[in-house]
C-alpha cells in the first residue's frame, strides 16, 4: 500500500502507544514521517522499525516538550525548514497526571500539554497544511470529554483546577477547538477532525507509575473496554487515508464513525472564551502570516468583551 508516498505525515506522541501504532501503519503507506515525542531511546527503536517496514523511508524525529511553547515553535520551525507542504497533522500527545501541576508559564499542565500544544502546533504549521492539495488534521480526544467543564478560568489555574475533571476538560476543548477551526476553514482543502481512539492499555493512562497501571489496567480491562494500542490505530489510520473521509469536517468520531455532540460542545461562548484564552495563553498574532486569517478572534464575541463566565458550566 502506498496511499500516503510522498505525503508529510507529522504525529505527536509517537514514541510509544497509539502513537507508535499510527506512526508503523503510516509508514506501511509510504508517509514522509515527522515524529515528535520526549524519549530519545523510544525514538532511536521506532524510527528501526519503520526502516525495516520501508527501507527507502527517512523518518524524522523532533525531540519536544509539549508543555512548552518554546519548543514547540522550535519543533514546527523545523518541519516548515524541511518541507513546504504538510499533508498530515495528528494531534497525538496527551498527559494523565495523578496531581495538579503547572508548566513554566504557570499554566495548568494538563491543559497546556493537551489543548494548548494542539492549538499552537496547528497553528504554526496552517501555511504548509494549506499549500498541501489536501491535508487532513486530527485531534485525538476522547469519549471524557463529556464530563469537561467550559469554566477555563478556573481550569488553566493550578490553584483553582479540579483535578479530577482536568483530563475531561483538556478532551473538551479538544472537540470544541476542532469544530471551531473546522468552520473557520470551510472553503478550504483542509478538514479537521477529532477522535476517540477507545480505552487503550497504554502508559498514557497512568502517567509511567506502577500503582496507576495497575488499577487502569485493572478496572477497565474487568469491564472488558480495553484495547491494544495497534486495534485503536486503525480506525485512526482509516480516518487519515480513507477517500470517504476526505470532505468530512468538524466531526467527532467514536468507534470509527462520526458521532453527535452535545450542546456544551458547540456553545458560542464557550468557544469564544476558549478561543481568546487560548490566544493569550500561547501569544499567537498576527505574526502568524496567512494562518492568522483563520486564528484572529472573532471582534463580534471576544473574550475580553464578555465580563462573566461562560454560562454552560459542562456536564
């Protein structure tokens, strides 16, 4: 199969779990791979194993820290230096911390590794997924975001976060951020979508300690929703290769298929709100070139015009 030959496949989150599934069964499509993660030894083995799937492939690994913006505009710098059109952006990379945390900014941590990045990266890579003849981004999110709350206040402040609501409200603004830059970007050849990969035994959910993987592994896998990292890539893999998909836009899927949404993840104002905070928390501008046509806040619902929270508090 060579569905992607040629094509500029970037993913987050690669060197282990769903990450690693996706980048393997890209690279079995031929994909030009960018693979951004922290762990240089994982990086060293799965860049060998692409190698022995395609020999002709020349993957790139780009070392990054998520929770920082800094590194994360040195990441995409690098990309726009080595190639002018990306055909693939798979927002992958995700926490699941056991308490709260802030980043260098002093941004909740959760937020800033699971929404802010996806906001920036996508951002600062919007020209080259524009001069691509089609390009696809997905957000990998997840069915918790139902329990999300849209008060991003109190959500970004590590002194005021409910911690155990924190992931939910990283997912949800991953649904929101994907609908909103979906209608920002009709008319354009580039679609946004976000996915539930499912419960997926993978290190993500119990942030590297034993004890966590033990009750993760334990309570879903007695329910039996638990999946192997190589099953949850491929509905992944299909919604990044499949022609069926290539029009569809501003969806959330969930077991391979697009699902419906409710309200809180369509709310205007929760969408404003998040938009804006969103803007200031990274300091994207007008420095951004074209892409800032689709990243400026909207003047007539701006963040700064609305004095209360947002009023769907999430469910």
């Amino acid at each position: 199969m060579n569905e992607l030959r040629d094509k500029v496949c970037v993913i987050t989150g690669a060197t282990s779990g769903v990450g690693w599934a996706l980048a393997l069964a890209l690279a079995k499509q031929g994909g030009r791979l960018f693979l951004i993660g922290r762990n240089q030894t994982r990086a060293a083995r799965l860049l060998k194993a692409i190698r022995k799937i395609d020999h002709d492939s020349q993957p790139v690994f780009l070392p990054c820290d998520l929770a920082d913006q800094q590194q994360i505009r040195a990441t995409a710098a690098a990309i726009r230096a080595a190639t002018p059109c990306v055909h693939l952006l798979i927002n992958n990379a995700h926490v699941r911390l056991g308490k709260v945390q802030a980043n260098t900014d002093g941004t909740e941590l959760t937020f800033a590794v699971n929404h802010l990045a996806y906001f920036t990266l996508t951002a600062l890579l919007l020209e080259p997924l524009l001069a691509a003849p089609e390009a696809r981004i997905i957000n990998v999110s997840g069915d918790a975001y139902l329990w999300g709350s849209s008060d991003w206040e109190r959500s970004i402040n590590p002194a005021t976060v409910e911690q155990r609501r924190a992931l939910a409200t990283s997912k949800l603004a991953n649904v929101i951020f994907t609908i909103e830059l979906a209608r920002r970007l009709r008319g354009t050849a580039v679609t946004v979508n976000s996915m539930h990969p499912g419960i997926v035994a993978t290190r993500a959910g119990t942030n590297g300690q034993l004890w966590r993987m033990l009750k993760y592994y334990i309570y879903y896998g007695s329910k039996g929703e638990m999946i192997s990292a190589g099953r949850a890539a491929i509905p992944l893999t299909e919604l990044c290769i499949l022609p069926k998909w290539s029009r569809t836009t501003g969806c959330y899927f969930s077991n391979g298929q697009p699902q419906e949404v409710p309200a809180v993840a369509r709310n205007a104002e929760a969408t404003s709100r998040l938009w804006d905070i969103s803007l200031r928390l990274t300091g994207l501008d007008s420095e951004l070139g074209q892409a800032w046509q689709y990243f400026a806040p909207n003047p007539e619902c701006s963040y700064l015009k609305i004095p209360t929270r947002a009023t769907e508090p999430g469910i």
